[in-house]
C-alpha cells in the first residue's frame, strides 16, 4: 500500500502541476466568481468541483482495477513491457512538448462549462481528463489489479492534485503555476525515462 | 559593454572588516590546529591566501571575481584531498561490497533530502554510512543546517565542495562559445522535477537512487566497483555526466550548468535557503531592463520574465555575477526588511559603509567558506610539499 | 500614527541588522561545536540506526523493515 501511494504521490504532482497550467486559467474564474467575499463563498465551490473530480478518480481507480484483475492471465512481461515503452513515449512527448495540441480537454470543455456555473460537472470532466501521467497510473492500478489498490493509488492522487489547487483557490494567485507546470513537465520526463527504462528491461530479457 | 558601475568600499572599511575577518579567520583555522605543526604552518599560509582575497573583494567591491578564485580553489582541494585519503585509509578508491557493508562510505550533502523521509518513516539511514563518523551523518547534516541559516541558497556559492569545479570550468575560458540567447530558461525547473523524483523514489526503493544513477561527481570521487554490467552502465553514466554537466558545457556557455539545471540538492537548498534573510533584489528605479544580468547569472536564475517583474528565482545562488556587471548598480544583496538604498544613496560614513547588506552577508559567508575549506586546502598543500621531498602524493 | 510607523519600520531594520551580526557570531559557534560532542550528545536522543546492507556485489540495499501497513 505504501508503495502505492508513493507513486500515487509522484504522478500526482506530475499531473498536478500540469493540470493546473492548462486549466488554472479557466478554474480561476469559474472559481473566483465576481463578488464573492469571504471564505465561504469561495470554498463552497471548489469543494464541489473537489467532489465531482473525487468521484471520476474513484471510478476510474476501481474500474482499471477490476479490469485488471480480469485481464492479469494475458498480462505477460513482453506485453507489460510494451505498453511500458508506450507509456514512456507519451510521458516524454507530453513533457518535452508540453501538452498536446488538440488534447485539450479542459480547455475545450471550459467555456461550456463556465457558462453552466455547475463546478461538480466540471471537477468530474477534469476529473477523466486523460493526460498521460493520468494514463500512467491508471495503466498502474491494471497491472496490479486489485479494486482496493486502485482506490487508494487514486485517492493519493486526488489528494496531492488537491494540494496543488487549493492554495490557487484561496489566494488567485495564478503566475506562480507557470514555473509549478514546468516542474511538472520535467518530472514527467524523468517519469518517461523511467518507464522507458523499465520497459526495456522487461523486453529485453 | 558599457562602463560598469562597481560598489566596493573606502579603504577604511576594507581594512576594518578584512582585519576582523583575519582575526576570527586566524581563531578558527589555525586555532584548531595547535597539535600539529605542518597543518599549522599551512593553514597560515591558507589564512594569508584568504585574507588578500578578503580585502581585494571589499575594497573593489567583486564579489563574483574573488569569490569565484575562492571557489575554485576549494573543490579543486577538496577533490585532490578526497581520493588520497580513500587511497590512504583504504587502500583503493571504487567502492567494495566490503566497504558498504562495513559502512564506510563518506557521505555528501547531496544525499539529505533523500534521507528524510525514510528516517523518519523507518527510522533507518538508507545511506551505508556511520552515524557519527568524521563525514558521517550527523556531522554532515550539522553542518548543513548552520550553512542553511548562515548562508541560505548562498551555500551553492561559498560552501559546496562541488560547485567550484563546474564554476572553474565555467571561467577557463574568455569568450562564450554557445550563446544563450535562444535559450530555453523553463530547464531551470529542472531540478526540482529531478528532486521530486528522487526524494519518492528512494523513499520506495529505500536506497539512494541518485548517488547510484545519477551523480556527475561519483567521477571524481569514488564510485561503485565496476563488478558487472549494470554498475558498468552506471560508472558510464557519472563519466558521461560530468564531462556534460561539469566540463563542456561550463566551458562553452560560460554558465554553472551542473549546478544550475540538474542539481538536485540546489533546488532543496533554494526552498530550505529561504529560512536566511538575505535576498539578491533588483531595484526597480534604477534598472532600465538592459538585460545584461539575463546573459550573465551562471545559474539561469534572471529570466526575461523576472527581470521585468524586478525579482531573481529562487534558484538564486548569491554568487554576486548580476551586481558585478549591472552597469546602473540596480542589483544588491539585501536583508529582508530593510528597504534597498542603492550603494550610492547610502549616508557617508564609516559605519554606515560597514553595516551594509553586502558586506554582512559577504563577510559571514567568506568565513564560513575559509573555515569549511581550511583544512583541505592546508592538507593538499601539505600533500604538494610531500611530494616535493618524497615524490608521492600519499602520506602513506 | 505616522511616527508610530517610522518608528516601527526603523526597529524592524534595527532588528534584521541585529541578526545579521548574530549569524556572524553564529560561525565559529558552529565550528566550534564539532569538537565539543554536543552533536552527540543531542543526536543520541533521535531514533536513527544506521542501516543494514547486504553489500552482496557492491550493490546498494537497505533490507526493508516491516512496513507499517
Ligand atoms: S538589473 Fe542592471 S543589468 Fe539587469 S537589466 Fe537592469 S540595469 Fe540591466
Ligand atoms: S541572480 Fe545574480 S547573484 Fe544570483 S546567481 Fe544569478 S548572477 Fe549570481
């Protein structure tokens, strides 16, 4: 368990960090509504959307687990480790590009969403946002299989992501996440070449 | 190049504050050494060394220059002594399972943030090395806390054994070769991914991943003994990344690039360094946003960015490069709290002169630098007469 | 109200001053401090073994105490 939640940790900050460079400035407004005074007000919706990204990461940790419970007879070396050097690929692209064009999900979904005023239905759509470090850990969760592990290694997730975003929510400060998201980007490089790494050694027998 | 504009201070002041310099300098470096009479006559030699560098950064007001002659001098020293006293207490420099087992490993500063966390989770020390050993883990960690508060991030400029060699290499040569203009500054942010990494990492693995991966100065200090492929592989990789990190691209960008984009303990130390109140600060009415400071910080920490918001990173290593070149005098130390005055804007006056921002921190931190190095620098010029009379560096 | 906060503002720099001298005392303190056994004498009260390693092959391992599940 321990060690789930270490890597839970590590991805999560990863992601973390990115999601809040690309999403920061369409969360912020949505967040920080015209004239809400007071921590309440401020608090109640970010706890919503909090709520909504909770239950996505949940669903998706048990569902990759309970799929990879099912699919652990076929999982041999050659094919973890495969999906492992694709893994690194998109790790590294994503890293050294930052962000892929068109993978924008936030940024698509945000106007939309920023007109509804619904912060539950955004955190959940945030919450399936399927940038690669969220493909790494889910990728994880399978390959150990087990429900629980992927509802702990999620709710670690949830909660470094959390981290990241509450002191945004509570003091708008936006420009300090833009050195925060190259942090990210470089830790999911090194997180690449890890994979990668551990993808060779796999194949290679 | 614009003529520059170089604070230093009155002759009085210099000699005020390099004579108590020298005293409380004397007090600890030959002080220590009354027992022994060949450390003592070199560590007065050191002392001497030390002094004129003092007074020549007070009066001209270069810190970056002297300081950096300072610098170079001592992990140059460091390393000349490291690998004979291997060779003298051990007998050979790679490391054998024996030794490891036997805890014999000196250890580095670099490890500590990797160590935290499992010592506090498993209350064990995943670093084979001994608790109280000379360069054990308490005495390290000791000294690294009183450097925390005395010189902050100043650390990567005045007390890290390493950092000279990449800034040695970085001053060889006259002229740039690789020009940073085309940069791309978010790789200072680096380090602190490299950081994050290795701080969960080791705390899974319970091992130190980076002194087994991915430290450039295992090249020249000690490694591994190459005993199968996979130690070759990592043997290959200190080579190659010290040659990178610390040799050629110091030499052609003319930049600390070990220091400034893969270091990891330097990313630790500009959080930790925080808990110093000195600050390097740009003074917004005096800087006309020329640029010249983005081209020359060696550590990438004034960025275009910054530079307009008036504010260095807090990768900043107080290395004094920025305020040496600055032709408007708008970059200085400066303690937090007390408002920028500009050296020049200052009252006249001998105190006045004495009690500024940059003298305080350039005294406290030429100090703690001539004490830390004292002993190696007196130990390898005590090797070099060695060698003159015996022909052997070893004193064994 | 105005001289209260010149007042306040000159302590404030006073007091920074004051610890910047006192950091410079602190040095030779530090130094000091390595021959004297203090840091034994204080580090023997935190919990800290040294570690265990198999050294088999030159290779790096902690054996893994029993995680506290
Ligand atoms: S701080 Fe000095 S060197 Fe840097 S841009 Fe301003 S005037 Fe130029
Ligand atoms: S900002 Fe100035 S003092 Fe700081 S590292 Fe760069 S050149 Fe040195």
């Amino acid at each position: 368990m321990l060690a789930a939640a270490g890597k839970a940790l590590l991805l999560g900050l990863a992601t973390g960090l990115f999601c809040l460079g690309t999403c920061a400035p369409v969360l912020a407004p949505l967040m920080l509504g015209e004239e809400r005074k007071g921590l309440w007000p401020l608090l109640l919706p970010f706890l919503q959307f909090s709520l909504g990204r909770l239950l996505a990461y949940a669903v998706v940790g048990a569902v990759a687990g309970w799929a990879g419970a099912g699919a652990a007879p076929v999982l041999t070396p050659r094919r973890v480790g495969a999906s492992f050097l694709a893994l690194a690929a998109l790790m590294l692209l994503y890293g050294l590009k930052g962000g892929f064009p068109g993978w924008r999900l936030c940024r698509l979904a945000a106007p939309l969403l920023a007109r509804l005023r619904a912060p539950f239905w955004f955190g959940l759509l945030l919450g399936f946002n399927a940038c690669p470090p969220f493909l790494a850990a889910m990728a994880d969760v399978f390959l150990h299989g087990h429900v629980a592990y992927g509802l702990a290694f999620f709710l670690v997730f949830f909660l470094v992501t959390t981290l990241f975003l509450l002191p945004l929510v509570l003091l708008g400060r936006l420009s300090r996440y833009l050195s925060l998201r190259a942090v990210g980007q470089w830790a999911a490089v090194i997180v690449g070449v890890f994979y990668l790494l551990a993808g060779l050694r796999l194949l290679i027998p | 190049m614009p003529r520059t504009l170089i604070c230093g201070h009155s002759r009085s002041a210099s000699i005020f504050l390099t004579t108590v310099l020298f005293f409380m300098m004397a007090f600890l470096l030959v002080g220590g050494n009354r027992n022994n009479a060949g450390m003592m006559q070199a560590s007065l030699v050191y002392l001497v060394f030390m002094t004129v560098l003092a007074y020549l950064l007070f009066r001209s007001g270069r810190v970056h220059r002297y300081r950096s002659i300072f610098f170079s001098v001592y992990a140059i020293a460091f390393v000349l002594n490291f690998i004979p006293i291997l060779l003298e207490t051990r007998g050979h420099i790679a490391l054998t399972g024996r030794d490891i087992a036997n805890l014999d490993t000196p250890l580095c500063h670099l490890t500590i943030p990797m160590l935290i966390l499992p010592g506090l989770v498993y209350g064990v020390l995943i670093f084979p090395t001994k608790l109280f050993a000379n360069m054990g883990f308490y005495p390290m960690l000791f000294l690294w806390l009183g450097a925390t508060v005395v010189l902050g991030k100043g650390w990567c400029s005045w007390g890290c054994f390493y950092g000279g060699l990449d800034e040695f290499f970085s001053k060889l040569l006259p002229k740039r070769i690789v020009s940073s203009r085309k940069f791309n500054y978010s790789l200072r942010w680096f380090p602190f991914a490299l950081l994050l990494v290795i701080v969960v990492w080791s705390f899974l693995a319970l091992d130190p991943v980076y002194c087994g991966w991915l430290c450039p100065f295992k090249a020249v200090t000690e490694f591994v003994q190459p005993t199968n492929w996979l130690i070759w592989v990592q043997t290959g990789i200190f080579v190659v990344l010290f040659l990178g990190l610390v040799v050629v691209l110091p030499l052609l960008m003319k930049r600390r690039t070990q220091c400034g984009l893969f270091c990891p303990f330097g990313a630790f130390q500009s959080f930790v360094g925080l808990a110093n109140p000195y600050r390097v600060r740009i003074d917004k009415e005096k800087c006309n946003q020329c640029g010249a400071c983005v081209d020359q910080c060696p550590t990438f920490a004034i960025t275009r960015e910054t530079l307009a918001k008036n504010k260095v990173s807090i990768t900043c290593a107080r290395c004094g490069r920025c305020m040496e070149i600055c032709p408007r005098d708008a970059i200085q130390f400066s303690l937090l709290g007390v408002p920028l005055r500009g050296h020049d804007a200052r009252k006249p006056g001998f105190l006045s002169e004495v009690f500024r921002p940059d003298s305080l921190f350039t005294f406290g931190a030429l100090l703690f630098g001539a004490v830390i190095s004292g002993g190696m620098a007196a130990q390898v010029l005590l090797r070099f007469v060695h060698l003159a009379r015996t022909g052997s560096f070893l004193f064994r | 109200m105005a001289e209260t906060q010149t007042f306040l503002r000159a302590l404030r720099e006073r007091l920074m001053y004051l610890i910047a001298v006192l950091l410079i005392l602190l040095i030779p303190l530090i130094f000091f401090s390595f021959g004297s056994g203090l840091i034994e004498k204080v580090a023997k009260k935190i919990p800290l073994r040294e570690g265990n390693f198999s050294g088999a092959g030159g290779v790096l391992k902690v054996e893994r105490p029993a995680a506290p599940r």
